[in-house]
C-alpha cells in the first residue's frame, strides 16, 4: 500500500515549543522584576540568567544530537538526497550482464504458454530449465509433493527446482523466485478467463535467474548460491481469501526447518516482476521492517546506486504478501523482496513480452550480481 512520509523537520524533533518559548519569557520577566525589587543583585541576576540560557542550549544540542542519530539509525540511506521516479542512462551495451540474452530466455518461456502448477506448460519448462541449469555446472534437483486441487479436489503434482552452485560452501545465499503462473488473467477487464502467460509475473525472474547462471561456476565468494524456482505460488482460482497462496515456498520453509540440511542460508533475495520496462523498484515495506533484512536490502540498494542504476528507489512504498514471508516467518531465512508493483498488465492478459524489458533485467541482474560478489 502507499505510503506518505511524515515532516522532516517534525521527524527530527526540531518543531518549535510553543510553551517552552512562553516558560523562557516568564523567567526572563522573573529575574528583571526581582532585579527591581532588590532581591538579586543585577550581577547575580545577569550569572543565573546566562546559567539557564546556557544549560537550555546544552539539552537542545544534546536532544538533537541523539534525534539525529536515531534517524540516521532507522531510516534508509540517503533519505534526503534521492528523488523518487529516475530513470539511469544506461544501455544494454554499458551493463556487464547480458540483458538482450536474458530477454531471449523470457521469450522462450511465455512460448511455451501458461505454465500452471500440474499443466503440460509446467512440465515443458521445468524439462528447458532442468536442461538449461545442468548443462552451464548447476546440481538440479526437484522437492516434488502434491496438492489437491481447489476446484476437483484432484492431486495435482508440483516440484520446486532446487539448483545448487558450488554445494560445498557451507554459508551460503538463497536467490529465488516463482515459476508457476496464475490460471487465468482474472484482472482482465475484458477477458479475466482469458489466456495468462506471465512475462513479467512468472518468467522474468526465472529469466534473470537463467542468464546469472553463467556467472555462477566462476563465483569468487565465501558463499555457494542456491537457485530455487517455486511452484505454486498463485495456484488460485477463486481470487478470494479461499485462495491459497504460496505453497511452494511454504514447503520448502517447513522442509529446511523439519530436515535441516548441512549448509545454512545467510541470506535470502527473491525475484518477482522484475521486467517491466518502465522500472521502479522501491524498497518493500516488510524487507526493510525485519531487522535480519534490513542491512541486506541497504546493502542492494547502495550497490544500485554505486552502479548508477537509479530505478532502485530508495523509498518504502508496498507492503506485499510473497514467498519472502513464508521463508522468513516459517524457515527463518533473512530473505527480502527486489519487485517492482507499479505494473499495470498485473494479473492480465497484457503481461506479455512487449511490457517487459532486456534493459531491466540487465540492471536487475548487474545489481544482483555485483552484490553477491561483494558480500562479506
């Protein structure tokens, strides 16, 4: 949801004291009238005047001081310096990560059409990817379990593919993202049964996942890198609260927590609509809340804007439900969400190629890249 910042000036504590400016002028009034009566000497008078102005001032110093530290603590970097909508002037050509390749896998996958979780589409990708992973050195794997489907009450098999790169790294960093797509465009004004093949909903974060993994088997890192492509994430058809979402990442949480495996995941970022060519990526309101992914979600957004790629947005603005919240709350994986919800063709059948951008991913990826390998 939106989100309005509050006053600067009130946020830093800095707003005038309407009483306390009155409380000074009563004792300034007090010190002359007893100058005048005799009480004090006008010496004496004048040492304990300058005594409260001064003890005043250390306090407002003092209370400042602490006020700004606070802020510069608890809000995101550059908070007043990065204004919201840039575009960078960036190529293709300027970007060390292959944008133009990464758009051709995109296209190969809406080819296949939708790719519902159990359908012939699903099969048809997880057959390219499984092929695709294995022959650039990735381990692939399949956590495969079944789900009854909502409507017939059916088993309906679904696998998450689990893509491993140097599994003998014991820390290691969790990238992600979901490639099931919904079963119909039910935001579709016109035809919310139509034909869903979700470009930007489903494959562009598989798509920048594909072309990452050619920079994997050279990874100089303390960390091995897990690629993990859930199901299932919106396998809904009633677009209610009867709707439910997330099983695959919810699996693989409770999997990790029930069976904990010898590695141990730092950190975790997952990719959702990261191909819109009309790039805005703001600061997701759960990432930077959890204190576990906060530094992380700095630490992206800094290495963005070290690159120049200014669609990175410093600014909270969304608070979205997404398989980040299945693998922090249930796996306690620190896992935070890079995605772009200002998407107008969201849950239709306009999600297509033709909104979806080689340029983007490009700086997706180089960002993402740039901080895996520069992670401590």
């Amino acid at each position: 949801m939106p989100s309005t910042r509050g006053n600067v000036k009130s946020r830093l504590g800095l707003s005038p004291s309407k009483g306390g400016t009155n409380r000074a002028l009563q004792a300034s009034t007090t010190v002359v009238e007893s100058q005048r009566r005799g009480k004090l000497s006008p010496a004496m008078g004048i040492m304990r005047k300058v005594s409260g102005q001064t003890v005043f001032l250390v306090f407002v110093v003092i209370g400042s001081c602490l006020a700004l530290g606070y802020v510069f603590l608890t809000q995101p970097p550059n908070l007043l310096e990065e204004p919201q909508g840039q575009v960078s002037r960036l190529a293709l050509d300027d970007i060390p990560f292959n944008g133009r390749r990464a758009f051709g896998y995109l296209e190969k996958i809406c080819d296949l059409g939708p790719r519902m979780s159990g359908s012939d589409g699903m099969r048809k990708q997880q057959k390219l990817l499984a092929e695709h992973f294995r022959k650039l050195g990735g381990h692939v794997t399949f956590q495969r379990f079944q789900v009854r489907h909502p409507l017939t009450g059916q088993p309906v098999p679904m696998a998450n593919l689990v893509v491993q790169w140097h599994p003998q790294r014991r820390e290691r960093i969790l990238l992600c993202a979901h490639y099931d797509t919904r079963p119909y465009p039910d935001r579709d004004p016109l035809r919310p049964r139509g034909t869903f093949v979700g470009a930007n909903d489903g494959a562009s974060g598989v798509s920048l996942l594909m072309e990452l993994a050619h920079d994997m088997p050279q990874l100089e890192s303390r960390y091995g890198v897990d690629f993990v492509l859930f199901d299932a994430e919106e396998f809904c058809f009633f677009n209610s609260e009867k709707d439910r979402y997330f099983i695959g990442s919810e699996y693989f949480a409770r999997r990790y927590v029930a069976q904990p495996p010898e590695h141990r995941y730092r950190y975790g970022v997952l990719l959702d609509m990261v191909g819109d060519a009309d790039l805005q990526i703001y600061y997701e309101r759960n990432s930077v809340s959890w204190p576990d992914t906060r530094k992380m979600v700095y630490e992206i957004w800094k290495t963005a804007r070290r690159l120049g790629v200014r669609e990175f947005v410093s600014r909270k603005k969304y608070e979205i439900r997404d398989d980040h919240l299945k693998l922090r709350l249930i796996g306690k994986i620190p896992t935070c969400d890079i995605i772009d919800f200002d998407y107008p063709y969201w849950h239709t059948e306009g999600d297509t190629p033709q909104r979806c951008s080689a340029l983007s991913l490009a700086k997706v990826g180089w960002v993402l890249n740039e901080w895996i390998k520069n992670t401590p």
